[in-house]
C-alpha cells in the first residue's frame, strides 16, 4: 500500500470513527438522535475526503502558522478575581491609565481556562507587518489622542468594562482593548464557566441552571470588586449585552448612579427563539425545538463529543466562519483561527448549560434604564445569530442611542472590522467622559 493510500485508509478509519461517537451520543437525545447521526456521517465522509487530498501534518503546521500570525488575545492586566453569590470565582484583569502594555502570562493563550482546555499559541509572534498594520498602528495612536484630549487626566474619567458574548472571552475585545490601552482604564472580565473564570458552582452541583438574570448579578459582582467608585460606560457584545441589560433589569437604581454610558454590539433584547440562523424556513422550528435537547444530551456525553470535535476540527472550522463572520474570504485567516481558538476553547457542557437561557431572554422593557446616558449600538448587517434588525429593536427603545449596522460583516463585527469598531467606540467614551463631567458639576 501507498503512502497516499494508507493517509487515504486512515482519513475514512477515524472519520467513520468521528461519525460513530457522534451518532452514540446523539441517540442519547431520543429523536434528534437520527438527525444528529445523519450529519456526522456527512461530516464523516467530507473530512475523509479533504484528509485524503491534505495530510493531518500539512494541515496542524497550517494553523500552528496561523495561531503564530498574530499576538491576538495576548493583552494581560493586572488580575483580579470577584465572588459571585453562589460562589463562583469570576476572573477580571484591569488596564489602568498610562500603562500601555503587560508582559503576557507564560503559555497563556486565548481560552486557558480553570474550566476546559484550550488551545496553544506560539508566544513568539510578531504583529503583521506591511502597509495595513502602520495604518492600524497610526489610527489607534489618532483614538488614543482623542481619548487623552476628551478626557484629561482627572478622575472624573469613566471605566469602560467589557463583557463578552456566548463561547468567548474576555481575550476577544483583543483590539477595542488595544486601541483603548493606556489611555483610559478598562476592565476585562469572564462570564462563569469561560475563559479563566471557575465553573459555574450552581451549574455544578445542579442547584441553579444558567439565566442571563443570574450573569447580570455576575456583572455587578465585578462592578463591585473592580471599579467600586466612579463612572461606568458599559460594553457587551451578544451575551455579553444581554448580561448588560439584566444589570439594569436588577438594579435600575446603580445603573442611574453610576453608569454614563453603555455599547450594545451584535446582540438582542428578546425573540432569538425566532432567529433562523440562515436556515431554511423549514427546518427553524426544528432547530429551536430540537436544539436544547440535543445539546444537553451532548452535555452528558462531553469526553465523546470533544474526540469528535478534535476528529471533525475541518468541519468546525468551517461553521465557526460562516457564523462568525459576514464575509469570511476577507478575514485575516489569522484573525479567524483566532476566532475559532476561543470557540473551540468552551467545553460542550458549558455549551449545553447556557443555551437554555437565550430563548427566554427578554429584557426590553430594562432597556430604558440606558436612555438617559450616551448610548452605541452596532452590528453586522450579515450577522446569523443576533440579526441587525434586533439592534434596530433596541433603538426603538432607546432612540436617541447611535445606531451603526455594518454592511457585511457578521456576528464576531469587533474582530471583523475592528478598526470602524473602535471609532465608534471611543466617540462612545469621548461623550460619556463629558457627561459624567456635567453630572459631577451639577452635583458640586
């Protein structure tokens, strides 16, 4: 036999293989069993055939070469750790004033968590060279001008805290956290069960299912650990923006004292149990009828499901990019394995125990809690997941909010087109710094 007939032998053996511990753990979810095992034969047979015309080496040297392309999610700050009610420690780094840059930690990567694991990055990479990262180099050092200028030196200044979405971190804010560096102090938390906050204790021990109520007092957890005093503007992205909205929700009376300003990128108020994730009318309510199910049956069978994951990483690959992403042939492909670093960095069962939440969010009417402060709204035009028209729906409730739908880009809209982000953002920061200056005037 061949060499290219045994890569060839050995591509069908561990997909089929793939597809059997995918199918077993799927007829654990009685009915979506079928379909679950329908899919991973598919999946099966496409990563053979790419495995018989590229070799498993060729393609792990491609995205160790990737994950080497950029310093992406390499930014540390000083850490910090917040207790939430049930006893969750929640993982948050502070990048203060002054301080443009942090030794990044030894082997730290994108996903290194106390709750899965992750994947390696080669600390030895250099930022893109070329005439694109000097234009980029020169932009940030425009916004961070603008900062210092708008907001001065004083403590009046406010703390910008960002929140990240479903299957993240906090390392993806990795450029909006480089433009802001030194500048302006921010804080950079984990959502429990991500990155390198602790498992969720409720979750645990099954005393608590996961709400987006609950990760708004996780929110005010670390509003009360890392920023006990002064103004607020407040970012989230997906559910990172839900976890935003339950705050005020919960506590309507801190937000009006302590918030003066707040961004809502590529999220919703309520109705994702309608989106249709760019599936045929057909098979949404399936989708929203089968997907809880199917993922908490994956949930029990996670050590199965996570050998699939690694089998099929071709298939996820490509998944990972049509939903991230609104034009995935113009992303960096090294900002896009970055992308799908952090995804594939939250184990199943995470993945199965946040899912529920989503179809009963709404926080709509909470939404009125922010009318009152400058407000961003922004998302991709081509975003699957948390459309553009519910960004539209926020800005009913908060009209006089700045709405910004990128033509084009997808649900990841701040690694997508990080520097129109950054713009946004930092206007965002520059009227919220003048407010909280007005508001400590009035008071004096």
């Amino acid at each position: 036999m061949t060499e290219g007939q045994e890569a060839a032998a050995q591509a069908v053996e561990t997909a089929v293989e793939a597809a059997g511990n995918w199918a077993r753990a799927g007829r654990h979810a009685g009915v979506a069993g079928a379909a679950i095992g329908v899919v991973a034969a598919g999946a099966a047979a496409g990563v053979a055939i790419e495995r018989m015309t590229v070799g498993r080496g060729m393609r792990r040297r491609a995205r160790l070469a990737l994950d080497a392309a950029g310093p992406y999610g390499t930014l540390r700050g000083t850490p910090g750790a917040a207790i939430a009610e049930d006893g969750t420690e929640l993982y948050y780094e502070v990048d203060e004033p002054g301080v443009e840059s942090a030794r990044p930690e030894k082997d730290d990567h994108p996903g290194k968590a106390r709750n899965g694991k992750g994947a390696k990055a080669d600390r030895s990479a250099k930022p893109v060279r070329g005439k694109e990262a000097r234009a980029a180099q020169e932009a940030q050092r425009g916004l961070r001008k603008r900062l210092t200028a708008a907001l001065g030196r004083r403590s009046a200044a406010p703390t910008v805290v960002f929140s990240h979405g479903y299957c993240l971190s906090q390392d993806s804010w990795h450029f909006q956290r480089s433009a802001l560096r030194g500048t302006v102090r921010t804080v950079h938390w984990d959502q429990r069960s991500h990155g390198r906050s602790s498992r969720g204790h409720g979750q645990i021990d099954g005393t608590e299912p996961v709400t987006i109520d609950l990760l708004g007092r996780d929110l005010k957890a670390v509003l009360d650990a890392a920023v006990p005093e002064g103004p607020i503007v407040l970012v989230g992205h997906s559910m990172g923006g839900m976890t935003v909205m339950a705050l005020a929700d919960q506590f309507p009376e801190y937000v009006a004292e302590r918030v003066v300003g707040v961004a809502l990128i590529g999220t919703s108020a309520g109705r994702l149990s309608e989106v249709a994730f760019g599936l045929p009318s057909m098979g949404v309510k399936a989708f929203h009828w089968l997907a809880p199910g199917v993922l908490k049956a994956l949930g029990w069978q996670s050590e199965i499901v996570e050998r699939g994951r690694r089998a099929t990483a071709d298939l996820f690959a490509g998944l990972i990019k049509r939903y991230s992403f609104g034009t995935p042939e113009k992303v960096d492909p090294g900002i896009a394995r970055f992308g799908e670093r952090l995804i594939e960095a939250t184990p199943i069962d995470v993945v199965a125990e946040f899912f529920p939440a989503f179809a009963v969010h709404d926080k709509t009417e909470a939404l009125v809690a922010y009318d009152a402060v400058p407000a961003l709204v922004l998302a991709g035009e081509s975003d699957l997941i948390t459309p553009a028209d519910h960004s539209r729906a926020i800005v009913e409730v908060l009209p006089d909010a700045e709405l910004v739908c990128v033509p084009g880009a997808g649900h990841l809209v701040m690694l997508e087109r990080p520097e129109l982000v950054n713009e946004h953002l930092v206007s965002l920061v520059e009227r919220a710094g003048a407010a909280a200056r007005s508001s400590r005037h009035a008071r004096a």
